[in-house]
C-alpha cells in the first residue's frame, strides 16, 4: 500500500511546500518506528532533512514526486527523478560501500563445467530468467489500458519471429486490443488456469497485494499473455511485474544448458526491429522493482533438503542459505509453501553489480555449500 504520496510544484507558496515536507518526514519516521530497516524511509528523511531536500522545486524541474511503500517495489522512473535520495537505497540495497560502482553485462563462462551429477545430484528442475523493459514504455506501474494493449500488440510481430526460430504459441487472456480489434491469441479462463498449473504462465497479478499497491497489476488481464516454444524450454511472459520475462527452464543436470540457451534467446529478441531494452550506465537493465536491477536475472534450482526442513517450514533452510548469498522460495515461487517431500527453491541473491557469469557459478557452488550442510 502507498504510505504517502506528495507532489511539490514550483508554483506552490514556500509555506505550503515546507508544510509537505514536513508531512513526509513524519510519515518516514512512522514507517520507520515499525520497520527500521525501511530504506526508502530511512534515505527520503535523510534527503528531506538536507539543504537539497529543502529546496525541491530546483531539483526536479518544478515537479517533485514521491511515494514510498512497505516493501522495495518502487516505479523507477521515480527514483530517476529523485536519484539524488534512491540511489543511495538502490546501492545500499546491493551492497555497494563504494557508492560509485557501475554494472557490467558479461555472459562469457569460458570452458567452465557446472554439471550437478558432479556435487552428488541427479537431474533437477533449472531455471534461468531476466527481466526486460523497452524503451519508449512506461513501466507497468505507470502503463493504463490503452498502453499495456498497445505494447502486446507491439510484441505480436516480434513473437511471431520467434515462432519462426524456436516455434510455439502465444497464449493470451487479454479480452481484446479494443481499437484494434479482437485478440488472435485469447485463451478461455479454462486454458489459462492450465497453463498457471503447469508453470507456463504467470497467477493472477490483481490477486497480489504488492503488484496490486504498485499499480503494476492495474487493468488485469489486458495486455498480458506468454509465448512457449515447441520444446517448451523456452518462455516469454509479457505484461507481468517487468514487461518481458524471458526465461529458460528444464529438468536436467547442466546448468549452462538453460544459461546459454537463455543468452542466444536473449539476443534473438533483441535483434528483432524495434526491440530496444531499457538500460541505465549505473544500475544496468532497467526493471519495475529496484532489487532487480543490473543482470535483471535470477537463476534457480529445485533442490531437497529433508533434513533442513524437517519442522514442515523453510526456516531454517533461509537461515543457513543467507550467508551463502541464497535465497529460498517455495516451489511454487515466492510466497509459497515448501514441497512435502523437503524440496525448495533456491537462486543466488545478487542481481546488480555482479555479471551473469558469476550468478550461474554462484549457483552451483551454492548447491554444492548447502548440499554439504545437509548431509551433515
């Protein structure tokens, strides 16, 4: 949920506009007594309280706008606009003490071997995934109807190209493109729920509370839809938290199967006209949520882990894997249960800073660390 929204314009009296700072400043301090470790409050308050924060209006053009939330999900173009305050959140966020690093794409592993039957694994269920916005969209937090149509129908060509490289289909629940006409890819609610089940396709946005706060699920379920390739590996989602999740997902036991596989996607995609992704010189690929800036990428395995999990929960699995720089999900995604049988979901936590080729070794050498734990 929103927990303050102010906008400072230059035509506002001095009184009015220190007024609403002061409003502001109380509301991160609220937000901070129930959650010190808020960084947006935290770094807002800090900005707000300094002489280029009391002077708004010269900053941003004669417009100043601010919302904060509970959680990291901020629309990014807000802190573009505010990168004197956000981007102190973004480096604290991922860790960068310097304050002056910039990201580095690099996808190259060399002759690297990352096969889990070495660490003791059969075959698991891998998946590599980035996010992806285009230049000359807003992001979906800021998109209405009309936009979020205009950009599927914009992809139609382009995932008709994939068709032709990889085959597949296009699923799609939007009701229509409106002006445009009648959706040749529209899927009956029956066909969509089956393809949720079988992980193709993403839930019920509007059913989050945090897309929903952020506006990103706003106009559900115009605009949305995936393409699936004919070996299925392949995935787009398109209209979800960024406007392109591009993915790549198999049960095997080489990780750099679905890395590279997901690499040469990526780039037929990107050389498809008009296909331009947003991309910062500081912070990388561009997308909706702030802890995903950079690589955009996040790489994961199901694993077992009976032991750590025998309480039922993923308790004690999160505790282990934190140090280790992992993260732990259900198997169903983030903010679902654990598998009865002790199977999680784990991916290494770094996303910006850190080049793609890092984030897959630090996969495997998680599962070797945690898999060590375990057995222990």
């Amino acid at each position: 949920m929103v927990i303050s929204s102010i906008n400072v314009s230059s035509n506002m009296d001095l009184e009015t506009k220190q007024q609403f700072i002061k409003d502001v400043i109380a509301e991160c301090e609220k937000v901070l007594g129930e959650n010190s470790g808020n960084r947006c409050a935290k770094y807002c308050k800090e900005f707000l309280d300094s002489k280029d924060g009391q002077d708004l209006d010269a900053k941003v053009n004669g417009q100043y706008s601010l919302e904060l939330y509970p959680n990291l999900s901020l629309d990014l173009m807000t802190f573009y606009n505010l990168e004197h305050s956000f981007d102190k959140v973004i480096r604290d966020y991922h860790g960068d003490e310097s304050g002056d690093k910039k990201h580095i794409t690099f996808w190259n592993v060399d002759d690297a071997d990352y096969d889990v039957k070495k660490l003791g694994q059969d075959e698991l269920s891998m998946r590599v995934r980035v996010g992806r916005n285009l230049v000359g969209f807003n992001l979906p937090g800021e998109m209405d109807k009309d936009e979020r149509i205009k950009f599927e129908h914009k992809m139609l060509p382009a995932l008709d190209q994939l068709k032709e490289k990889y085959g597949g289909t296009v699923y799609s629940p939007s009701p229509d493109f409106g002006d445009m006409g009648a959706n040749p890819n529209l899927i009956t609610n029956e066909k969509y729920q089956e393809l949720v089940d079988a992980h193709v396709m993403f839930k019920d946005m509007d059913a989050d509370p945090y897309l929903k706060s952020a506006g990103i699920s706003s106009d559900w379920p115009y605009g949305r839809g995936c393409w699936q390739s004919d070996d299925k590996m392949r995935i787009i989602w398109f209209g979800e938290e960024d406007q392109l999740r591009i993915m790549c997902m198999k049960k095997g036991s080489d990780l750099l199967e679905v890395f590279t596989n997901l690499n040469e996607m990526l780039s037929t995609v990107e050389s498809i006209d008009g296909i331009e992704f947003a991309r910062d010189e500081n912070y990388g690929y561009v997308t909706s949520c702030p802890s995903n800036l950079g690589t955009g990428m996040r790489a994961s395995v199901h694993v077992k882990i009976p032991n750590l999990t025998k309480d039922g929960t993923d308790a004690k699995a999160k505790e282990v894997c934190k140090p280790l720089g992992l993260s732990v999900r259900g198997t169903g995604g983030e903010h679902t249960p654990i598998g009865a049988d002790g199977t999680v979901d784990i991916s290494p936590s770094a996303r910006l800073f850190i080049k793609e080729k890092e984030i897959i070794g630090k996969l495997y050498e998680g599962i070797e660390k945690l898999m060590a734990i375990e057995n222990a």
